[in-house]
C-alpha cells in the first residue's frame, strides 16, 4: 500500500528517513556477521580477498556499512526535530540508500577488477556516501541559530577523515586498522550524543508521553553538557594517542581516562526508579559497555594479560550492537505512529547482544585460549539471532503503513514529544 508524501504516492518503506535504512542496518548486521563468521569457520569462502583482507573488511563493513546506516537512519529523523527543517524528500533518501548499496557491492566484490580499478571504485563509493550524508545534514546543523547538535556533524566530518583515510592506506598497501579504531572512537562520540538526548525523553517520559494510562512526564534527568563533553574530550584523546604513539603506557592512561568519564556520565542516570525499565536498562547498559570497553583496552596496555581487542568488541559489538537495536527499537515505532514494543522478545534480544559482547571479550583471555573459537563463533551466532530477530519483528512497521491516520515521521495521535525531545536545557 501507498501513501502520500509531497503531493505523490510513494511505498511506507520511503516515507521517512529512518524506515529503509534501519531496514539496511539490521539487514547488514545478520549479513555481515554470517559472512564473516562463514570465513573463519569453514573453508567456502577462501577465494575471497577483498582488498586488505577479509579482516579489514569485516571491520569496515560492521563500523561503515552497519554502524553509519544506523547513524544515518537516526540523523535523518532526528536532524529535522532537533532543527524545524523539513525531512529528506524521497529521491535524494533513494539515491543515499542506493549510494549505501554500492559502497557495500563494491568493496565486497573489488578484487574481480584490476587493484586500482577495484579498491578506488569501492573508495568512491563509500567515502561519496559519507560525504554526501554529511551534506544532507550539516546546513541544518549550522542554521539552528543555538548550534545545540553540531557535534554531530564534526562526528560525522571525523568519520568521512578517517574513512578517506583507510581507503588511502589501502591504496599505499599499509595497515589500515589503525583508522578503523579512529571510526570506533568517532561512533562512541556518536553513541554518546544521540544516547544523552534519547535518555532525556525515555527516564522523564516523554517516549510515550500521550499513551492512555502512562504518567505525565517529569524534567527530573538531564543529561548534563560538561560530562558528556568531558567524556568526548577523553575519548578523543585516546584516539590521538592510539595515532601518535601507538600500543603503551601513555595510550592506556588515556583509554582509563576516557572510562572514568563516562562513568561520571552514568552519575546522571541516577534518578530512582524511573531507571529501573528495560528502556532505560538498554541505554545505561550501553554506557556501561562503552566505559567497561576503554577500561579493559587501557588494562591491557598497561599490565597486559589479554588483548586490547577484548575491549574494543566490547566497544562494538556490546554498544554500538546495543544502542543501534535499542534506538532502531524505539524511534522505528514512535515515528511509525505506534507506541513501543512491550512484548517480552525485545528485552531478551537485548540481553542476547549483552551477552554476545561478554563472549567474545573473553575469548581473548589467555585462560579461554582452547575455547577461544568457540566463543567467537558462539557470540557471533547470538548476535546475528538478536538482529535476525529485530527484522523479523520490524519489517512489518518499517515496511508498513501508519495505523492513525497520520502521515511521515509524525509521532502517534496524542502525543507531544518525539524520542528525541526533551528538555531544552539538557540539551
């Protein structure tokens, strides 16, 4: 079934920004996963070598590929809340989602074609996507008269940097690794910002402010501005540290830095039992996940013991994996105009992805050294299930029509705040 939208009839699926794309993210995330997990355990795709490697790919795809569709699908939506622009029309949303879907194609099928031919095509793809996101978002961004949400815009600049950076050390036949832990600390920035707004509105009740029977909202959290850019500021210098001086003393004191500030951001979490709901669980758990990720990553560059990956899958795979299914969870149905999701599934995929992450942090103990694969491929399997479970139960809201009579990204008949509202001067 159609809808209106412009004036023309167009599918449900491309009536709103976020729809095709956390259609993308949780496609890539069961996608990507399957492929790599394919790789490592049997021997079907041991042709396959993409340029700098399946390692290498696998990590772009998982920061790139289904991490930046997530980014995109909240930015598409929230830009224009936190701003009064008009969203994205159909055709450019169509070609980003088309640009995505090269960039994907062309990176994973780059060595058929002559080395340059095959790696600059799969650069031009993914770094024009980047770019033309970016594009579509920063004059919004830089209007807003207060400039309250620029910082998504430096993240996302920070992101096409150090993107169009692994493409260059690819092309010089160098590591390139060492720029996907820059898109790692680049996507915590990310998390950060969106999960500081999108708590606002789920502890004080704005998520579902309208509802018949929920209660009125309350201002008592705020996501205070000097913590969560403490917390920045630490997580960046960690990431330049990571580039000037390499694995040491100096990194690991940086990487316990930037944990204990955003610790300190959990500090605001602390308000009674309005956080004692599976809503607010997931997005302080994502905190926790980030600030357990730079503590054990700094650990082990001081004492050693196990590897620094351990941290950083707890990074990516623990929040990145949690808070892209928790906010996927909640703006895919407020802004589909249905309230939230409170069938019991939801918060034991939730802790599957947990889970997931816990797993393959320990794997890289030296005591779980026998087990090491197991794990791995035991985490990996949990993973793509809690996301294989989200697209089954999502497709049919993302691909569907809105049930009140409403049209776009509006929010449910009767209600007055959208998930990424809240008060002003939390913000």
């Amino acid at each position: 079934m159609t809808v209106r939208h412009g004036g023309s009839a167009v599918h449900p699926l491309w009536s709103c920004g976020f729809r095709p794309f956390f259609v993308l993210t949780s496609t890539g995330a069961v996608v990507f996963l399957s492929v790599w997990l394919l790789f490592l355990n049997s021997a079907a795709l041991s042709g396959w070598r993409p340029p700098g490697g399946v390692l290498l790919w696998h990590a772009h795809e998982l920061v790139f590929g289904f991490g930046l569709a997530a980014a995109a699908g909240f930015l598409l939506t929230a830009i224009p809340e936190f701003t009064g622009v008009a969203p994205i029309a159909v055709r450019p949303l169509a070609g980003l989602v088309a640009l995505w879907l090269m960039a994907r194609a062309a990176y994973a099928l780059a060595q058929w074609l002559p080395f340059e031919m095959g790696l600059g095509l799969a650069a031009l793809c993914n770094v024009s996507f980047t770019a033309v996101l970016l594009i579509q978002l920063a004059p919004a961004l830089w209007r807003d008269p207060r400039r309250a949400h620029l910082g998504f815009a430096w993240a996302l600049a920070g992101l096409l940097l150090v993107q169009t950076g692994f493409f260059v050390a690819l092309f010089a036949e160098y590591d390139g690794l060492p720029w996907i832990h820059g898109a790692i600390d680049l996507t915590m920035i990310l998390i950060l910002l969106a999960g500081s707004r999108v708590s606002m509105s789920v502890l004080n009740g704005y998520i579902e402010a309208g509802r018949p029977g929920e209660p009125p909202p309350s201002d008592r959290y705020l996501a205070r501005p000097p913590r969560r850019y403490l917390a920045v500021f630490a997580i960046c210098t960690c990431g330049v540290a990571q580039v000037v001086l390499g694995d040491g003393l100096v990194v690991g004191w940086t990487a316990l830095a930037a944990c204990a500030a955003v610790l300190n951001v959990l500090n605001d979490w602390h308000v009674g039992r309005a956080l004692f709901t599976r809503w607010a669980l997931m997005l302080y758990a994502c905190f926790w996940l980030i600030a357990l990720g730079y503590g054990a990553m700094g650990l082990a560059w001081l004492a050693g013991g196990w590897s620094v990956s351990s941290g950083r899958h707890l990074l990516t795979a623990g929040a990145m994996g949690l808070s892209v299914f928790t906010i996927m969870s909640l703006a895919g149905r407020i802004h589909t105009g249905r309230w939230l999701d409170r069938r019991p599934w939801l918060p034991v995929a939730a802790g599957i992805l947990i889970l997931a992450a816990l797993m393959r942090a320990v794997a890289g103990l030296p005591v779980l050294a026998p087990w090491a694969w197991q794990l791995i491929l035991m985490a990996g399997v949990l993973w793509v299930g809690a996301y294989a479970a989200y697209l089954w139960h999502a497709w049919p809201v993302l691909a569907g029509r809105r049930l009140d009579g409403r049209e776009g990204c509006a929010e449910p008949a009767g209600k007055a705040h959208s998930p990424f509202s809240g008060p002003e001067s939390g913000c």
